[in-house]
C-alpha cells in the first residue's frame, strides 16, 4: 500500500521521525540546564554524555557473550534494569 502513496509513505516517516525523537532530544538539553549549576553545567553535561556512550558500548559489546552463556531471556532481563 505505502509504495503506491508515496506522501503517506513520507508523512508516515516524518511522524515517525518526529516522535521518536521529540521526548528523548528534549529531555538531552533541559535536564542539564535543570540538574546542575551554571559553573559546572557544561563540563557535567559532557561527562553525563560520554558516560552513557561508554555504558551503550559495554552493554553492546557484551550483549552477546552474555546472550550465549546465559540465553536470550536472561539478556533480555537484564536489559530491562
């Protein structure tokens, strides 16, 4: 159906687009401005930052370790907390 309309096609994907990044990219720039002071903001925003780079890392590089000696349900589990 979506390969013969090709504006609900982009409509759908702009939607899409929009949503999934509207919670997430807000909560990315006003948590800082909320969390910690003016002297140290961007200094502690940039440390949040690359603390949760370094955390998708781990979690990325071990998902499958993980998944093979454990099973996938347990990952899954474990993905949850």
């Amino acid at each position: 159906v979506l390969t013969q309309h090709h504006s609900l096609l982009v409509i759908l994907y702009g939607s899409t687009f929009f949503f999934s990044n509207y919670g997430p990219n807000t909560t990315t720039f006003m948590l800082p401005s909320l969390t910690f002071s003016p002297e140290c903001r961007s200094t502690l925003n940039g440390i949040s930052a690359a603390s949760g780079k370094a955390g998708a890392l781990i979690g990325s590089i071990m998902f499958e370790p993980v998944a093979r000696k454990y099973g996938d349900g347990t990952v899954m589990l474990l993905c949850a907390f």
